[in-house]
C-alpha cells in the first residue's frame, strides 16, 4: 500500500473489508466483468470511500479504495478514482439516508438497458420480489426502472439523473436504481446489505422480463 493512500484510508479498513467482501461476490457472479464497475461506502455527511478505477473486482484489497468528498474530488492521493465518482456522490448528497452505492454491468443489465433505451423504462409488476424495495408492501404494484442514454460527459449524466429525482414523487425514484443505456446499473441503499437486496433483486426482475420476451410472453 503506497503511504499517502495508506493514511486517506486508515479509520476506514473494516468498511474497506466489508465494500470488499460484497464486491467479491458480484465479481464471482461475473457482474463486473473486464475491470468494469464501480463501488462505494459512506464515511460520513462529506466523504465516501470508491474503489478506485480499472482493476480486477474479485481481487481488491484496502489499497484499491480511495477516499472522495462529495465533489467527487480525491482526498489525499494522487490517484485517480473513476469518472463516474459523480454518479456516487451526487447520490450521498441528496440523500443524507443512502450508506451505499453499487454499479454493476451484469450481461443481463446491458441487454436490457439497450432494449428498453428508446422507451426511457422497464416496467417491473406482478413479481412477489418487488417487496425487496423499501415502500412496496405487495406484488400488485408496478414500477418503472429508468434506463438513461449513456454519455462520457458524467456532469450531463449527473444532470439526467437528477431531473428524474426532482420528477419522482417524493424525489425518490419507486426503484432504487437506474440503467445506463449499453452500460450496467447503479443501486443503492442505506447499508452495503440494503444496496446488496435492491441490486440483486433488480438483476433477478431484468432476468425474468428478459425470459419472458424471448419466450414471446
Ligand atoms: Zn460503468
């Protein structure tokens, strides 16, 4: 571990192991494949720890975490944590609530992203595992996962982000989650165990919609 990382870090190891742990599994899950996707922590109302870009996500130690405030400006180290940091930390600003953001290119999130892009949503209803989200009490609801096109230029993917909060009733999107068109997902939750339920839950729903169109349903 290079020395200046080593002290930004320090006082956050056991959140380090836990990011680390969950990660490992997404990764085995081959959820993150080619060095892709991206992980954080909050430490507290201005920083987060992100794991820092490229890098195998089934192999990380302590050392592959960065500490960012909530400008996504990296404190501490010289290195450089990944472009899409803003996406993390807009998210910790808004929301005093959220503990934990995960962003994932799963096979099934990518292709699904693509083929629900032009209609902006995948409608989600009638599944029993929509209770995984905090708010819904049965199947019967249904809703909308949102799928924004996908950009390099992370302020205006920011910006996109935010116009669907500020349209949500009560700002806060009825899935804890969005798709990037052609790109993966971003979940979230008050704790790594919370984010953990709504990103496999929204991988499992994508899942079954996707079987059900190719089986004409
Ligand atoms: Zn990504």
């Amino acid at each position: 571990m290079n020395a200046a990382n080593a002290t930004a870090i320090s006082g956050h190891q056991q959140l380090a192991n836990q990011l680390i742990e969950a990660i490992r599994q997404l990764a085995a899950r081959g959820w993150t494949p080619a060095t892709s996707s991206n992980f954080s922590g909050r430490i507290d109302a201005g920083h987060a720890l992100i794991t820092a870009s490229g890098g195998d996500k089934g192999r990380l130690t302590p050392d592959d975490f960065l500490v960012v405030d909530m400008d996504g400006q990296v404190i501490g180290s010289q290195r450089r944590s990944s472009a899409e940091t803003l996406l993390h930390t807009q998210l910790y600003r808004r929301f005093p609530e959220i503990g934990c953001v995960l962003h994932t290119h799963s096979h099934n999130q990518t292709v699904a992203s693509r083929l629900y892009a032009r209609s902006g949503a995948l409608m989600l209803g009638g599944y029993e595992l929509l209770k995984a989200f905090s708010g819904h009490a049965t199947h019967e609801d249904s809703v909308e996962l949102p799928v924004l096109p996908n950009t390099q230029d992370m302020p205006l993917l920011a910006a996109r982000v935010e116009a669907l909060m500020v349209s949500a009733e009560d700002d806060h999107l009825p899935v804890p989650g969005y798709l990037i068109e052609g790109h993966g997902l971003y979940a979230w939750g008050r704790d790594i165990d919370e984010a953990m339920r709504h990103l496999e839950a929204i991988e499992f729903l994508i899942g079954c919609e996707l079987d059900l169109r190719r089986l004409g349903a």
